[in-house]
C-alpha cells in the first residue's frame, strides 16, 4: 500500500470512529448563563470559616485554593465559591468589581 492510501484509511478510520462516538453521546440540553449569580456573588458573605462575613468576591485567593483542596460545599455556596475561585486565578477579578460599581450606581439592580 501506498503512503496515500495509508493516508487514506486512517482519516476514514478517525472519520467513522469519530461519528460513532459523537452518536453515543446523549443529547446536549442548551446552557443558559445565569448572569445573577455574579450579583449573588458580590452581595453574598461568607457564611462560615476563617472568612465568615467577608463577601465571596472579596475571598483571597489562597482562602479558595485550600476550600478547593479540601471540597467545595454541595448546592449554589460551593457553586458560588467555585465560580470566585475560577474568576480569580484567571485574572478576571475585574468583572466582579464591574458587577459590584454597577450594584451601587444603580445601573443594575440586585
């Protein structure tokens, strides 16, 4: 066989392996951002920890990364800290402090 035709049948191969593996996936249900959550966020103190009172948005870093660690909370608090964590380490901080000035002009309302 030629490098061609070699060339040839892995293409079809990872075309047809690819199909089939697209067709066993269950259906995606369409995501919708919940933009209050980042409003939540910046209105929500922590409840518990060495943190208790302080709002998630203003957590340090370090305070997330060893929450992270040990296992975020179950239901919309661990979802909550981990959205904070994720928008901190990646440098994203400036979204929450967008979110918290539009709060107190009152250009959006929480």
């Amino acid at each position: 066989m030629s490098t061609t035709s070699n060339t040839r049948l892995v293409k079809l191969f990872y075309r047809f392996y690819f199909e089939i593996l697209l067709l066993s996936l269950p259906p995606m249900e369409p995501i919708k951002p919940d933009s209050r959550i980042l409003v939540d966020i910046v209105r929500t103190h922590m409840p518990f920890g060495k943190y208790k009172g302080t709002l998630l948005s203003d957590l340090p870093v370090y305070y997330l990364e060893w929450l992270k660690n040990k296992g975020f909370p179950p239901g919309k608090m661990g979802m909550m800290l981990s959205s904070v964590y994720e928008i901190k380490i990646n440098g994203m901080s400036s979204i929450l402090t967008m979110v918290k000035k539009a709060l107190n002009t009152g250009q959006i309302k929480g």
